[in-house]
C-alpha cells in the first residue's frame, strides 16, 4: 500500500506545475497529430475541444477539484492528445447545484461548441442536463452524478465513468445485515437524489438479507451545518448502528459531530464511500477512524495500473488520488478510445465511437460499460485505519450480492 500523505498541506507547493498543465490544456499545445478521425469539415489537425464541468465553488469544491487533476493528468501523460488529436479545454463551474451547474454545463454545448463535455458531480445537475445533450447531439461523459434515471434511456450521448446511487447502496447491505446481527441501523443522508437513492439500493439488499430499520432522518442539502438534533434523535432511537450518505464539507461536518457526540463509542458508522473519500477524510481525521464504506476504488486497490497511477498522480500533486480522481481519469481514457475510433470527431461520431470502446484499463481494474452506459465493476468494503502517515480506506474484501 503506498504511504499516506497529507493531502492540501502541501498543495501550494504544487500550484506552479499545476497552472502550466492547465494552461497547455486550454491552448491545446503540443504538436499536431495525423491521428484520429477528422472534423465533420474532414480537418484533422484542429484540437478538440472538450468541455470539463465540475464544481468550483459549494460544497462538492473538493470533489472538482481532484476530477480536475484526474483529468489532466491524463493529458499530461499522452502530450495532450485524447485519440492522436490535440485537446483544447474549456472549463465551466458546475457550482453546487443546477441553478449554477446546468446554465454553465449547458453554455460548454452551446456558445464554445465542444466536441463532448466530461465532468458533473452532482446527480440533480446531471438530471437537468440530459435532454440538452440528448437533443443537441454532444455526448457527456458523468465523472461523478450517481442518479439511476440518467443513464435508464442509454442514449448514445450520455455515458458515465463512476457509479449508479442504487449500485453503490445496495453493494454494502447485506455486509451490514451479517454484521449488525439482530440489531436495528438507523439511516440519515441528505435529502436529493443521490441521498434518496443510495438510501433505496442500500434498503433493497439491506432488507432482503434480513437487515431491520430503527428510524430515517433525510436532512435539508447544503443547508444543514447542525447534526446535533438528529444525532440525539439516534441515539434515543436504540439503534446498534448507523447508515449514512453525505459528501464533500456535510461528510467532515457529519463524521466530526457523530464523534463529537460520543456515537463512535457505541454505534459503528457504515456509508457509502464518499462518506470517507478524499480531502474529507484528510479533515475528519481521528474521527473518522473504524468507519467502514463501500467504494468502487481506494488508493489501496492493487493491481500494476493502480501502481503506476498512484505513483504518477503523487508526483504530478504530491497527495494521493481519491475515487473523483480516477472516475474522471478513466473518462478521459474513455474519450481517447473514442476519438481514436472516430468516423469524424464531432458529436454524433463521438457518441457512436462511444459504444465501441470495450475494455478499460483502469486504475480501479479492468472496467467495461454495460448495456445502460454505466461501468461494471466491483465494489469494495473499506474501513478507516490510522497507518503511518496519516488515515487511509483500507481494503478489507471485495463486496458480494
Ligand atoms: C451525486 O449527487 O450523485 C453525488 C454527489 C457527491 C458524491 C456522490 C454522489 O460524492
């Protein structure tokens, strides 16, 4: 497993190369390649443009600003090429919800006329997004939004990277049934989509493997920054354990009050992994400790790209890589098949070459998309263990149905 470091302390340090990546990405330098598929006017010596959505500001910053690396990093290593063809990028704030995210999201498609947009975090976002990709022709790729009803028409213009909500809730249920035993869990998520559906796909295998439920609190997003009523609502409620979504600063702000309040003394914490992805985990620190989450990746997945990864995302931003990271990563991977493939490199041949791009090697293992335009993959159960450098997701076993 490689060392823990800590992540942000040392980001500063790093701002100089970073602002170079980005500025070669939005130039589109490098040399010009023959390679890949031509322009709908049969140019092939034009960059690309793509699109990178992801939210600078509100509370899933965090969360953009590893999709950002993940994403760059990719460039940087193939020379800012994706399918032999320069990549120009133009970037666009997805902000905290789709009041922000889809007017900018939607500017990328319609006033700078990209080729394909990568990014969104938020699974609101994405839903108010569809139809204009659908309709004008542009794939997106989702490197984050879980919602389950994105993906359901498998249009050849929307494809994603990372997860759906159901999946990703209903991997860890029957986990927690076996280890809760007779015991109730009580569950608490921020009330939209991601939530509410997470909090589905965990009851559905929850339930069916004899799991039983003590309470639900969903709590107003982005809003609440005082868990302190509804920790004592758990606490009275009797339950052995609890069962939680949150992400970005709600996921420090929830793990730090749980510990605060004394419940990780007595009701171990399960969540979906973002509960301790990242820069989250970094803040929640001690707190944190003995959580244990389900995760499609951890920096601790071994297999020889993982490795590589790793090592080059730690050289390139001196932290480790986190899920956001490698979801975004992997959707670069994707473009690069796709343009590589292209009949011509614009929407529509994008979007066919889409279905043709087979096996991903990627850091989280060999992935493919599946019939719907989601990856099939496994998902993992981690636990947060103090090691020597600082906290980490430790892999404990590959989860089962
Ligand atoms: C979502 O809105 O789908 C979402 C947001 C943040 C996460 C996971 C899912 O960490």
């Amino acid at each position: 497993m490689p060392p823990s470091l800590s992540r942000g302390a040392r980001r500063a340090a790093f701002l100089p190369a970073l602002l170079a990546i980005s500025l070669v990405a939005a130039c589109g330098g490098g040399s010009l390649s023959s390679g890949g598929g031509a322009d709908a006017n049969g140019d092939d010596s034009t960059p690309v443009k793509i699109g990178l959505s992801v939210p600078l500001s509100g509370v899933y910053a965090p969360l953009g600003e590893d999709m950002t690396q993940g994403f760059e990093l990719y460039l940087k290593q193939r020379d800012n090429k994706l399918g032999g063809r320069n990549v120009t990028v133009v970037k666009a704030d997805e902000g905290e919800g789709p009041q922000a995210g889809v007017p900018a999201t939607t500017k990328l498609v319609t006033g700078d006329q990209v080729s394909a947009v990568v990014g969104i975090v938020n699974s609101a976002t994405a839903l108010g997004l569809k139809d204009t990709f659908v309709s004008s022709e542009v794939p997106l790729i989702i490197a984050n939004a879980g919602a389950d009803d994105i993906t359901k028409d498998a249009s050849p213009y929307i494809w994603r990277t990372s997860f759906t909500n159901g999946g990703v809730g209903e991997s860890i249920g029957k986990a927690v049934a076996e280890e809760v035993g007779d015991g109730e869990v009580y569950i608490i998520t921020a009330d939209y989509a991601a939530g509410q559906e997470q909090i589905a796909g965990f009851k559905k295998s929850f339930e069916a493997a004899g799991g039983k439920i003590a309470g639900e609190t969903y709590t107003p997003f982005g809003t609440t920054s005082d868990w302190q009523p509804y920790l004592n609502e758990i606490r009275n409620s009797g339950a052995k354990a609890v069962f939680s979504f949150y992400a970005g600063s709600e996921a420090v702000n929830f793990v730090k009050q749980y510990n605060q309040f004394g419940l990780s003394k007595t009701t171990p914490l399960y969540g979906t992994g973002f509960l301790t992805e990242g820069g989250v985990l970094d803040a929640q620190g001690e707190a944190a400790v003995g959580t244990k989450t389900a995760l499609h990746y951890s920096d601790a997945v071994e297999n020889d790209t993982n490795a590589e990864f790793v090592k080059a995302y730690q050289e390139a931003y001196n932290e480790l890589p986190t899920t956001y990271a490698v979801q975004a990563y992997d959707a670069a991977a994707v473009l690069d098949k796709a343009i590589g493939s292209a009949e011509t490199v614009d929407g529509p041949g994008i979007g066919k070459a889409l279905s043709n791009v087979g096996d991903i090697d990627s850091p989280r293992g060999t992935w493919r998309f599946n019939d719907k335009h989601d990856p099939e993959q496994p998902y993992y159960l981690r636990e947060v263990q103090k090691t020597d450098g600082g906290f980490s997701n430790v892999v404990i076993r590959e989860l089962t149905k």
